[in-house]
C-alpha cells in the first residue's frame, strides 16, 4: 500500500487506475480508524478493483472552541490497519493540498444542512460537502461509502451528488457497535472511563424508543420523553437534542408514519456523541 500526500499524486494514481479500466473505490475518513471504518472499506472492496482511503481531519468542518486540536490523530496505525485490509492507495493529504492558501469556494446543500448537527454546528455540514466534492474530485470514484452512523451527512452528501449531478453510486452503511451497542467513534477514545460507561445510555435510550414504538406508540413527543428520560437517568450525560424526522427533509413529523429517523446527540464531558435509529411504521 503507498500513502499518498500530495493531491496531484493521487489524481494521477486515479486517472491511471481508470485508464487501466479498474473500479476505484473510496472510504473518505478522519482516521483513528476502527471496525466502522473497517467495515466501510471491506464492503467497498468487495464491489471495486482498487480500494483508496483518505485520512483527513477537515479543519472546516470544525467550529471555533469544537475538537480540532483535540481529535485522534495516529497515521502510522491508521496506515497498518489498511494494509490489513488490502486497501490500495492510503490519501493523507495536508490541509494546503486541499485548501489552496485563501480558499474562500463551497458548497453548501441548503435547509437539510441546518437542521439537526447543523443547528448545534453551523457551518459544519459545509464543510463536509464542501471537503467530500474536492476529495471526489481528486480520488474520482465510481463507489464511495459512508455511514449510517452520520446519517445526517449521509442524506446530505447523497443529495449533493444527485443536486450536482456527479457521477459516483454512493453506499450508506450499518452502524457498527460495541459490546454495549455504543456506536463505535474516533472521539470514543476521549471519553474517561466514566463517561464510556454512562455513553452506553444512548444505545439503550434508541431501544427503549424502538420498544414504546413496537407497542402501538404514534406520538413523536412521547418517544422523545422516553428517550430523555433514559439518557437524563446518565448524570455525567447532557442531551444536547433528541429528534424524530423525516428521512428526505430531516423535518419533524406530526405523528410516526412510515420512515422516520430518530437522532441523538448528547455531551459526555467534552465529548460530542451522536447516534440513530430508522424506524419503519
Ligand atoms: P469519520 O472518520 O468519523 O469522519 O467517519 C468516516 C466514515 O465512517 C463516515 O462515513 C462515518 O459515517 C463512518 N463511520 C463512523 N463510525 C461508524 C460506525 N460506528 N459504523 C459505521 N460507519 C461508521
């Protein structure tokens, strides 16, 4: 596996792997790699030639005072662990390679971007789009994978290529969880032992909610007192939002009817934990 630092480098690795009539694949990551990751990488290699992986911790997509300096950053065993799965190209570009000294270009996905993360983070979800269209750029994948986990980012980034009209199948998929059933996350390692052990009310808070639905619950509200409850049973836990959702306009429904996204997020400490659930009614 080579990793790969300069932009130019990769979009040449890219053009000659297309020319050769391979299918690249592409997990775009913060790195700290783990089994999440890993299961991304696994699935995209499984329906493409050539697999690449782009570590990069994109500074816009980080508001004043969020984790920018704090968040996990490991090369070499983000490196190690992609050669144990075969990955090709490991992209690990420099903040310069990707944001040209006084960049002032983006893109930005209306209304579904300040909704949900986007309320507590703004200019967040522009970030995002704004990094994954330049690394599709660059990387030029016919397959990119992202995860449900995010899956505000995944509805947001998968109406970003239908808007743009780009020509990549994008996969949303599964949450991969811990024993516990909390949703595995670079920041993870940032929780205290304390704070692990409280997090694992999120998981249980989404059962709970999925419970009171399963026995004849249709009140939006209702679920989302439920949800509260058990995650405000946590001291070391503050919720920061419990929301039901439609999945195309991420707006809260009235009553529970067919797919309808169930999203988290809460503070553990310093830690910002996000996680979900669809639910089918
Ligand atoms: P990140 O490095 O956190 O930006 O995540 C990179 C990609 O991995 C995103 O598409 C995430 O949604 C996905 N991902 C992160 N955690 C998980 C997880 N526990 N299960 C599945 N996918 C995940």
């Amino acid at each position: 596996m080579e990793i790969v630092r300069r932009a130019h480098s990769m979009r040449e690795i890219s053009r000659q792997a297309r020319a050769a009539g391979k299918r690249i694949g592409f997990v775009p990551t913060m790195g700290a790699l783990h089994e999440g990751h890993l299961s991304l990488i696994r699935r995209v290699k499984a329906v493409s030639d050539v697999v690449v992986v782009s570590v990069f911790v994109n500074p816009t997509q980080f508001g004043p005072g969020e984790d920018f300096d704090r968040y996990p950053r490991d090369l070499a065993r983000d490196a190690d662990k992609c050669i144990g799965e075969g990955v090709n190209w490991l992209f690990a570009p420099e903040p310069e390679e990707i944001y040209p000294p006084g960049a002032c270009t983006f893109v930005e996905v209306a209304e579904l971007s300040a909704r949900l993360e986007g309320a507590s983070r703004p200019g967040h979800f522009r970030g995002v789009t704004t990094v994954v269209l330049k690394l599709l750029e660059t990387v030029r994948p016919q397959t990119v994978a992202f995860g449900q986990k995010d899956a505000q980012q995944a509805i947001i980034v998968q109406r970003m290529v239908r808007d743009l009209v780009l020509d990549v199948e994008v996969l949303v998929l599964p949450i991969v969880r811990d024993k516990d059933k909390l949703a595995l996350s670079s920041r993870n390692v940032n929780l205290s032992r304390e704070e692990r052990l409280a997090a694992s009310a999120v998981p249980r808070a989404l059962a709970a909610a999925e419970e009171v639905i399963a026995s004849g619950e249709r009140d939006p509200e209702a679920v989302a007192q439920r949800v509260r409850g058990v995650l405000e049973a946590e001291p070391l836990l503050r919720v920061d939002y419990v929301a039901l959702v439609d999945t195309a306009r991420l707006q809260p429904v009235p009553t529970l009817d067919g797919e309808v996204l169930l999203a988290v997020a809460v503070w553990a400490g310093r830690t910002r934990l996000i996680d979900n659930t669809v639910v089918r009614v």
